[in-house]
C-alpha cells in the first residue's frame, strides 16, 4: 500500500437529496488513504447536518462552512484546507463505483 494520501474536495451547496450516497461510495473505498474535504458554500437545507454527521463518525471527512461564494471559491477553499499530495474534485451528485480504483503511482 502506498503512504500517499488523496484529497477528496466536494463543494455542496443545498445537496441533503444526494449527499448521503456521493459520501457513502467514499466511504466504501478501502484500497487507498484518502481525507474527504466537504465545503458548504452557504446551504440552507439539511446539508450541513448531513455534513457534521459524517464528520464526527469518520476521522478521515471534514466539514467546512462558508457564505455563499460559487462553487469556483469552494473548490479553492477545499485546496487550501487539504493536505494530501494528490488532489480529486467530486461534486456532491457524484457517487464513486466500489469497483473504482482511485490509486497513486
């Protein structure tokens, strides 16, 4: 196993009807050591309580909050909040296959 680690940067905005299963194919992924970015970019539905809850029951997804900028500036704010060494970018209506290998070389 590689001691790489990939940032996983999902802007969200209003997502409570998809989130759930975009961040339950992340979790599934067993093959690779990844941290899970989460940036709120002002969501006023149930997202957030969607986002704080994966966020305490998993070590690796962290939930960050910001006003309403678009999601260019979510994206933004998810690099400077990541710290792997490799960088992927979902939007939070996309689910990853268990099959999906996301590696590093």
């Amino acid at each position: 196993m590689n001691d790489k680690m990939i940032s996983i940067v999902i802007p969200v905005y209003n997502s409570e009807h998809f989130l759930e299963a975009c961040l339950e194919s992340l979790y599934s992924q067993n093959n690779v050591l990844f941290e899970v970015i989460i940036i709120d970019d002002g969501s006023t539905d149930n997202t957030k309580i969607i986002c704080q809850k994966w966020e305490k029951n998993n070590k690796n997804f962290k939930y960050v909050f910001q006003h309403n900028k678009g999601p260019s500036a979510a994206r933004n704010r998810g690099i400077e909040e990541a710290d792997g060494d490799f960088l992927y970018f979902m939007d939070s209506d996309d689910t990853m296959a268990s099959y999906y290998s996301l590696s590093v070389v």
